[in-house]
C-alpha cells in the first residue's frame, strides 16, 4: 500500500487531474440503449410508410394502365367490333361496298390482331383468318395473283382458308368467328370449335 501510494505521489499533477476527471462510461450506454426503437415499433413504421406511399403510386398507376387497353365500341357478349386502319368500326353495308368477291383485307381483331376479313358471294365470311405467321410472327399479306398467303420472312404458304401448305411454319392461321350485329358493326370472337380445315382442336386456345 506504501508503494502505490508512493507512485501515486511521483504522477504528474495534469495526469492525476485527468483521471479524476474521466467520465463513467455505464450512464451513457445504459441511456444509447434506450433509445433504441423497439423492432414491433421499427416494423409499424414500416408498414406505415410503406401503406402510405402505395395508395398514391396506385392512384397513379390506374389511369396510366388503361390508357394501353383498347376501347371498344360494341359487341357485348357477342364479341369485340373489327376495326379498320383509322381505328373506326368496320360497318358490314360499308364495307362490302368498297371489297368486292374474293377479298381478304386486314383489320384489328381480337387481341388487337391483325386479322383478315373475307368477302364471298357478296357477303362477309363467317370466319376471320388470324394474319400472323405460325412461324416467327411476320405478317403474311395475301397473294390474289396466286390465290394464298405467302409470308414475305421465310417462305411459309397458307391457303385460302389459311391452312398451311407449306413450312417452315408449323401451323394453319388462326381462326376468329364472324358475325354482324344489330348495328351493322362487325365482331369477332374466339374460335374454340374443331377447325374445320384439319378436324383436330385448336391449336390458339
């Protein structure tokens, strides 16, 4: 005891002076400890901001994603009304003015598909061909000079009914029901029936 009391005694007096000041270091973590949010806390803040910043980004979202879907004038349950290149419904009456025997124009179908009106004996097929590709989705026009549809991408020949005659498409065209409403507007609506064209199920549904 008489030997630390003696170093005590040869430390300088700014060491001694410092030490006494030194500052008890258990308050200050015992009080940084609570204030440490509780974690059920943390989580409710959470769910808070997050509840509040997806009410207005849903808001928002809405409009912005009907924008995309395509309006429809008509066709109820019977189906969704043809439209022609400016966007306008096609009218049966009007069009057959205008597409004589024999002609297959395109128009928007369903899905917003091209699709091909067909004009016979002076009225409009009961069926609409489906002009994309089977092979790699080219738009395949019509040939009236040869009587079918040769696809301008790869080669691929489809008949007048839009069956395949010849690859590397590996399908017929897709079929789409035809029908005139009360209006005179024409619709579209799905083909879910055997095809006709080769007697087996659809391969589009």
């Amino acid at each position: 005891m008489a030997l630390a009391i003696g170093k005590k005694a040869f430390q300088p007096a700014s060491l001694q002076q410092a030490t006494s000041r030194r500052p008890s270091l258990r308050p200050l973590n015992a009080a940084a400890v609570s204030e440490v949010p509780d974690i059920n806390k943390r989580n409710i803040m959470n769910l808070l901001l997050l509840g509040g910043a997806a009410l207005p980004v849903a808001g928002l979202a809405g409009p912005y994603a009907l924008f995309f879907v395509p309006k429809s004038s008509g066709g109820g349950a019977g189906g969704r009304a043809a439209k022609d290149a400016l966007g306008n419904d096609v009218k049966a009456n009007a069009w057959l003015a205008t597409h004589q025997k024999g002609d297959r124009s395109l128009t928007q179908g369903l899905k917003g598909d091209p699709t091909y009106l067909i004009v016979n004996d002076g009225q409009i097929e009961k069926y609409g061909l489906n002009g994309v590709c089977t092979h790699l989705g080219c738009v395949v026009p019509w040939n009236q000079a040869e009587n079918k549809f040769k696809c301008p991408c790869h080669g691929s020949q489809y008949d007048a009914t839009g069956k395949k005659v010849r690859g590397p498409a590996p399908l017929s065209l897709a079929l789409a029901h035809t029908s005139i409403a009360e209006d005179d507007t024409v619709l579209f609506s799905p083909w879910t029936e055997t095809d006709f064209r080769t007697d087996e199920a659809p391969w589009w549904n």
